[in-house]
C-alpha cells in the first residue's frame, strides 16, 4: 500500500512537470518569434523558462528534441480548435464542416506571430527528418479530419481525398496572407471566402449561405 504522503505528492509532481515542459516550450516558441531558430540556444531557453539547461537534456534530451517538442506544440494549436469547433456545431455535417473552416481562419488563428514562427521551422524540415515528421502528424491531422468532415457530406462530387486536399490548400494561402497582411482585409472576410470557396467546390449551397450571414 503506498503511503498516503507519496500518494498525495504524486499529482503535485506530475503538474510540476508539465508546467516545466510548457514553459520550455513556451521559451522556445517566444525566442523563435522573436529572434529566427538561431535565437533559441539553449542557454537562452533556460533562462527565458528559470530553468536550468541540464533539465532541458532531462526532459527533451537536446536542443533538436525540444525544437521538436516545440513546432509540434505550435501545430497542435492550430489543430486542436478546429476539431473542437466542429465538435460543437453538433451532428449536421454541413454545420461541422462549416465550423472547421471557419475556426481554421478565425481571427485568433490569423496570427502574425504563428505565421513567422511557421516561417522560421519550415526551411528546416528538409534537413530534420524528425523536424518533417512532426510537421507530417500535424498536417495530417489537419487534413484527414477535413477529409471525414467532407466524406460524412450528403453527397460530393469530388473523392473526399480531392476535395480535403485542395481545400487545405486553399485555407493555407488565406492563412499566410490574412496572417501577414492582416490590414488588406476587413473583418470576417478570409472566412467568407473560404466558405464561399468552400461551397463552389462541393456544391453546397448552404455554405454559400453561412458565409453571407457569417463572420464578425
């Protein structure tokens, strides 16, 4: 039987963890943003995070592992609100899709500061394989719940497959350039368009509708 002190520590521990694994994270994504990959040595991480770097090597092994850590975090965040806005637009597959495209583009995701810390990761990615693999899992993610989204449509005329692929796509440059020139357009327009876009290539009128009624 485990004493009941250790018991009790034991979740204390494990947010105490957590919370250094966040904040490391957290050190690596500010330093990025702020000053390109190069800005993130290991000295500066620890000392962004009040951290030690030896605790740095305990929980992520090396600077490539916690850059990892890191870039994989940044693309769950962009992710994880997409999925949960379909989740809860309720069981029309036209509202969930609907919901998805929009929180794709929502003006909390067109960020300048996501956009230049995807800028600085990217070019990497073709020399770190375990880099391109964590950006393979999130935009995968991306794209398959996209693609169940469209698959569970009334009807499409496009293979699901087709239609996720070139709709990323086109969420992609609406994301870049709403990111970074975020003055060229008024409110809610880059998710108009996505859903007026969106509408055009599955033949589905009703996005056209929530994408005139939509949007702040």
């Amino acid at each position: 039987m485990i004493p009941a002190a250790l018991s009790d520590r034991r979740p204390y521990l494990r947010d105490s963890e957590d919370a250094r694994r966040a904040a490391l994270v957290a050190a690596v994504l500010d330093l990025v943003a702020e000053g390109g990959v190069d800005a993130a040595t290991l000295r500066a991480v620890a000392a962004r995070a009040g951290v030690t770097p030896g605790l740095i090597r305990h929980y992520f092994g090396d600077k490539d592992g916690l850059m990892r850590a890191a870039y994989g975090r940044m693309m769950a965040a962009m992710v994880d609100p997409c999925l949960a806005a379909a989740d809860a637009a309720g069981v029309d597959p036209v509202a969930r899709l609907a919901a998805f495209l929009a929180a794709a583009l929502d003006p909390a995701a067109l960020d300048g500061r996501t956009v230049t810390l995807w800028a600085a990761y990217i070019h990497r990615t073709r020399h770190d394989p375990a880099l391109r693999a964590a950006h393979e899992a999130g935009y995968l993610a991306f794209r398959d719940a996209l693609e169940a989204l469209i698959a569970a449509l009334p009807a499409c005329h496009l293979p699901p497959r087709v239609a996720a692929i070139a709709l990323n796509a086109l969420l992609d440059g609406l994301w870049l350039e709403g990111g970074l020139l975020p003055q060229g357009f008024v409110p809610g327009e880059v998710q108009r368009i996505a859903l007026t876009a969106a509408a055009r290539l599955l033949d589905l009128p009703e996005l056209t509708e929530l994408s005139e009624t939509e949007g702040p």
